[in-house]
C-alpha cells in the first residue's frame, strides 16, 4: 500500500528520539516499510530521510525560538500542516495514517482523497474534540478510523466517542536483554520535565539505598534547575544526558529497577516497555496505562504520588525475575502485533 505517515513537529522523527511519540513514528514507518509499503513521511526537515521523508518545515519547532508557547506553537504548525493537506490531495495515497497530536488534520479528513486512520495519543482538550466531532459528522463513506492507544486512554474519550485500542508497540529484536545484573542500580529516562518528575524518582532510589541514573532531554530549564541539576551533587546520583538509541539500551540493560513517576494520566508509556524488553523490573506511580501493561511478575505501582510508598516498590521490584519482565514484553509490547493492527484496519477502512 502506499501510505502517508503524519507526525508531529515539535522534534525530529529521528534518533536520539526526543521523547516516545518521535520513537513510536520512527518504528511505525521502519517497520512499514520493511513488510513493502511505499512510506511517505510527513515531518520536520531535520527528521530521518530514510522513512521517505517529504518536509513539512525546514526544521522541529524545538529548535525555534516562535512555537515555544500554545499559541505561537498553533500559529508555526497551521501552515505546515495546510500544505500536508494539500500535497495528500494532489497525491494518490491509499492510507492516510495520522499520528499527529494536532486537530487540523482531523478538520479536513472529509476533504482528504484517501481514507484515514487517526491514532489518539493524547486526552481530549477542546480543539481536538471539536475536529473528532466534525470529522465523524462528515464521515459519510466510513473511511475514517479512530483508535486510542491504551484502554484508560479509550475511558477519558468515552464521552466523546467509543475508541477501540491498539496498544504502541516496540521492535524486541533491538532490544538486548540481561538475565543477571549485580548491585543496587535504578534508572530513571524520558523528558526532564515537571509532569515525569524525576526529582522524586531521586529521591525514592535514595531512600532505598539505591545508586540511581538519569537520562534524557531537558525539556524544562527552570524545572531542571529549580528541581533536579542539585540532586547530581549526590554521588549516588548521575545524569547521562540525552543518550543515543543504542546507548539508552545499554543503560536499562544493565540497570537492576526502571523507576518512573508520572504525575499525569500517561496514555501509554513506551519507557515501561523498553525497560521490560531488557529485562529490567519497573517501579512506578500508578497512573495512566501502567497497570495495562505491568502485571505483578514484571513490576510495582503505587496509588499515591508517596516517595515512600516508591522506595518500597524498588524494593520489591528489583527482586522480580528479568526473564519474566522479557516475556512480558514479548507478549504484550511487540511491535509486530501493533503494525499488524493497523494494516487490519488500513484495509478495511479502504474496501
């Protein structure tokens, strides 16, 4: 099939992945065109041109001063995504696969010559409601699927709408997986920002007298200063940056506990399903999709947002079997089950 992928355009589909959407679009497209679709991708100039990339702007909103703020963001990304609307109309695409957390698409699905599928990764907020409404109510021929990436995800929309789920899904082969790691190591990884809150991932591996290590992008500077950089005074503590895809693997590979603590209602959590293929047990608040995708074999969660409550999870986290922390992930966060998902729904939507 011939299919055009939309992404997001605050990052770069590209490695080192800013966060779990840049990753999940990236393999999307991968895996795609492995199994022989013609991919076109629709994404920033800086993404990867080995996904049949067409630009949508020359470069990620992050790396611009204007798009930082709601508004200004609404104001770089209209354009962009305009002119997507009109190359897909000039272009004789079967799919439309719309991974983009923006309405506009959604808008215009009635316009568009080619079926659609959108996959929501966000909870409602007005505009986005607005477009599914709109874009449902235009729906005459049936050619527009909707589907949430998790089932608490499906719950916040079930006002809206009914949504069936594809869970995200990784590629396992790529994944290299440690059966014994000696020490009291945790890891913490994603975005440095308020809502991921790795200040009191810090603080619950240090009151569980564990080493613990963190990576990622800093996607809050005030944050990161005010709340995080003074804990790396502790040596028992370590930034390791924004890794690379090939040594993120590595750090969770060999770390004992992947600690994480949302402090909103995560709709997925691709972390929790990288750490699980490398065999790494997770300690985690109990928020969003986590209790979907962790049993009691592979992982802890927490009700409350309580460090204390947290360093016990680490605990008793650590003490699971990384074999079954695999298999889990084999079973329930492979990729090949999600890409199979939707070229199901690609073709019925396209009868």
């Amino acid at each position: 099939m011939k299919i055009a992928i939309v992404g997001l355009l605050h990052n770069p589909i590209a490695q080192p992945f800013a966060g779990g959407m840049e990753s999940h679009t990236w393999w999307l497209a991968r895996k795609l065109i492995d199994r022989g679709h013609q991919v076109t991708l629709f994404a920033s100039g800086d993404s990867d041109k080995a996904l049949g990339l067409v630009p949508c702007n020359s470069s990620a909103l992050a790396m611009h001063p204007p798009g930082q703020t709601s508004a200004e963001h609404y104001s770089c990304s209209l354009p962009a995504y305009a002119e997507v609307v009109r190359q897909i109309q000039q272009s004789d695409f079967d799919i439309i696969h719309n991974n983009a957390l923006y309405p506009f698409l959604l808008s215009h699905a009635a316009e568009l010559t080619a079926p659609m599928l959108s996959v929501i990764h966000s909870p409602p907020y007005d505009a986005l409601k607005t477009a599914v409404r709109q874009a449902m109510s235009q729906d005459a021929e049936h050619k527009l699927a909707l589907v949430a990436v998790s089932k608490s995800l499906s719950n916040e929309w079930q006002s809206i709408l009914p949504l069936d789920v594809v869970y995200n899904g990784i590629d396992m082969d790529s994944w290299p997986f440690v059966l014994e790691v000696p020490g009291e190591k945790a890891i913490w990884y994603g975005r440095i920002v308020p809502e991921k809150a790795p200040h009191l991932a810090i603080a619950a591996a240090l009151k569980a007298g564990y080493n613990i290590s963190v990576a990622g992008p800093i996607g809050n500077d005030e944050y990161f200063k005010e709340k995080v950089e003074p804990l790396f005074e502790c040596d028992r503590v370590r930034y390791l940056g924004h890794l690379s895809h090939s040594k993120i693997k590595k750090a969770l590979a060999t770390a004992s506990v992947f600690v994480n603590t949302p402090c909103w209602e995560e709709p997925y959590g691709i972390v929790y399903a990288e750490a699980l293929a490398s065999g790494t047990p997770v300690a985690a608040f109990d928020r969003g999709a986590v209790g979907e995708i962790l049993t009691a074999r592979c992982g802890v969660t927490v009700k409350d947002e309580s460090v204390d409550q947290l360093a016990e999870a680490i605990r008793i986290a650590a003490t699971l079997s990384r074999k079954d922390c695999r298999q889990r992930a084999e079973s329930f966060c492979n990729i090949d089950n999600m890409v199979s998902s939707y070229e199901k729904i690609y073709h019925h939507i396209s009868l």
